[in-house]
C-alpha cells in the first residue's frame, strides 16, 4: 500500500477525533457532518404522590355478596380470599380512590361471576354497572347492578356468594348433606345453648323457641352427618336497630359422642359490654379451597350490620377468620335480602 496514502488516513483520522472532541460540525468533501453525542441518560422519574401512597389492590380473587332486586341483582364485595383467610377491602387513605380502583381492577362492566348457594354453583351474575355511594359509609365499597342466569332451582333463593369466573373454576364444591334442621338437632341446639348461657351466667331466655334465631345444617369434612350453626338470641331480634341490651350466642355443632353433638365454636355477646351484635348465618362455600366449608355471618347492630367468617384452621379447630366492623357507627351499603318471602324448598345442598 502507498505509504503515503497511509500517513493520510491516520491524519484523517486523527483530525476527525478532534472535530469529535471540539466542535459539533465537521466540513468534509463537500458535505456537513454533524457529531451528534447522546443524550444524557434520563434521571429516574419520582413516583407521583398517588403511586406511592395508594393502598396495594387485592392479588388474590374477591368473595361478593349477591341479592336479587328487581329485574336483576346487587352485588357488592366481601373480602379477598388470602390462603386460609379473608381479607378486609378497606382503603386507609383515600376510600373513594382505592374503591375506583376496585373496580378497574375486580369490577369492570360485561365481568362475570359465579353465583353460589350452599356449596354449590347456582348460576352466574353478569355485571352491567358498578357505582360509589353517594354518601360516607364505612367501609366504602363499590354496589354493582346486573343480570342473574340462574338454574331452576335456584330462582327465589334470596341471597347468594359469588366469585368472579376467572377464578371460580376450583373453588365451589358439590355436597351432599341436610338442607332442613333434623329432628335432633332441634332438640339438642336448646340443650346445648342452655349450658353455654348458664356458664356465663347470664338470663336464661323464657322461651327457647323464640329465642332460637336460626338453626342452619352444613356438611362436615370426613363425615356423612351434617353439622350445624345456631343462633340464640334474647332482648334482641335478627336485625338491624333496637338498643344495646341484651346478649347474642352463636355456636357450631358437630356429630360427636356427647348428645351427637359436640360444641366447637361459640361466640358470645354481651350487648351492654360490646355493643348489639347478632350473628346470621349468610352461607358456606370452602373458599379456601381446604376441604372443608367455611361460614360467612352477617352481623347485626344498631345502626348498621358487618360481614365476618368463620373458618376451620389448619389444626382442625375453628375460629373466627373475619372481621370487618367499622369502628364509628355508619351506614351500611350490604343489600339486605327478603328472607319474609316465601321460598319453594332450597334442595342446592345435595
């Protein structure tokens, strides 16, 4: 190669790096060449003050609370199912936004979910509109509207558990057990109520069978015989208002040796010490997918009613799984189901 020709590139070159390193233009042949440097790598954004205060939006799926009015249904949401638990859906800074949210993220329009009553899938809810309340309520949840396909069966049941289809797939459970309270355990719910008031020494109700709010069978885990929830109440009724006097006592029963039935849970409420609480048990469905159904209760009190539940623990015993009491009185935004009306027998237990 001409040597000379060489001595020329390397001088070329060299003058191109310094062009590189002086100045933004560089004149050759006849023709502009700008040296353009990169740009400066963009520094990391700050989060708005949104992102970093919002509270985290559930992971897992919800558990909704569906009742037939009108044309249609009302749903509105529970909890979100945690592993063995439920999780309150409550925003701890700003409700109204965290609801919005909700519903971008569980809630959208044309969404469906299954309905279920008594372990068993019943039909599905499509939801056509999904809307705040118009006033400060505790908690502050989203109320949808939309349309119930229901089978036969299941056309004036008065309330229902859904979850959205997505997730439905593995979670309701065909069981076969008592829908009707048995004989036994009409007679043997007041025997057993009766021993748990007197070890708490409070008045014992003049008649038992007023007192006897609600008896409710619910199938057993390994066993053929159905267990059952019972409510007892006295000064009180199974609904929202009157005062704080009075006490509530729910229990469940299981099959056992003594009386046939065992108790494993109780729950006593003393109204003048923590306030009107009356249990009600909504349905059971083994959310959690364990094997065995847990109990969603509707909580009632003077001025307003909460969701709890009860779940069996991963050591065989149960307990209460679920709270979502507000701390001041408010209104409530849960539906209320026509429970007076009517039914036709309830046979989507078995």
């Amino acid at each position: 190669m001409n040597r000379g020709f060489q001595i020329g590139t390397r001088l070329l070159a060299a003058l191109m790096l310094a062009a590189t390193a002086s100045c933004d233009n560089v004149n050759w042949g006849g023709a502009d060449v700008a040296i353009v440097p990169p740009p400066p790598r963009a520094a990391a954004l700050p989060a708005s003050a949104e992102d970093t205060t919002a509270d985290p939006l559930p992971q897992g799926p919800l558990l909704f609370y569906v009742v037939p009015s009108g044309d249609g249904g009302t749903m509105v949401p529970i909890a979100e199912i945690s592993g063995d638990s439920l999780r309150p859906l409550r925003g701890q800074g700003n409700a109204g936004a965290y609801a919005n949210r909700l519903i971008q993220a569980h809630m959208r329009r044309g969404s469906e979910f299954v309905l279920y009553r008594r372990g068993t899938r019943v039909g599905n809810f499509v939801l056509q509109q999904t809307t705040l309340p118009s006033q400060d309520v505790c908690p502050m949840l989203p109320i949808a509207r939309g349309t119930l396909e229901l089978a036969s069966r299941a056309q004036q049941i008065p309330e229902y558990l859904a979850i959205a289809k997505v997730s439905a797939p593995e979670m309701g459970r065909n069981v076969e057990f008592t829908t009707e309270p048995t004989r036994n355990m009409q007679v043997i719910a007041p025997i057993l109520a009766e021993k748990m008031i007197r070890a708490r020494g409070a008045e014992l109700p003049g008649n038992w069978q007023r007192a006897m709010a609600q008896l409710q069978p619910f199938p057993m885990s390994g066993s053929r015989d159905a267990g059952f929830a019972a409510t007892f109440l006295v000064g009180d009724e199974l609904n929202s208002g009157g005062d704080n006097l009075g006490y509530s006592v729910f229990f469940i029963g299981e099959p056992g040796a003594q009386f046939g039935y065992d108790t494993t849970f109780v729950s006593f409420n003393n109204y003048p010490q923590t306030g009107k609480a009356a249990p009600r048990l909504v349905d059971f469905l083994d959310w959690n997918r364990d094997g065995q159904v847990d109990l969603l209760i509707q909580m009632y009190g003077v001025t307003g009613t909460w969701f709890e539940a009860v779940s069996r623990n991963q050591r065989g015993e149960w307990q209460r799984a679920f709270r979502d009491k507000c701390d001041k009185p408010s209104a409530s935004v849960i539906p209320q189901p026509d429970t007076t009306a009517t039914q036709p027998a309830d046979t989507t237990g078995g």
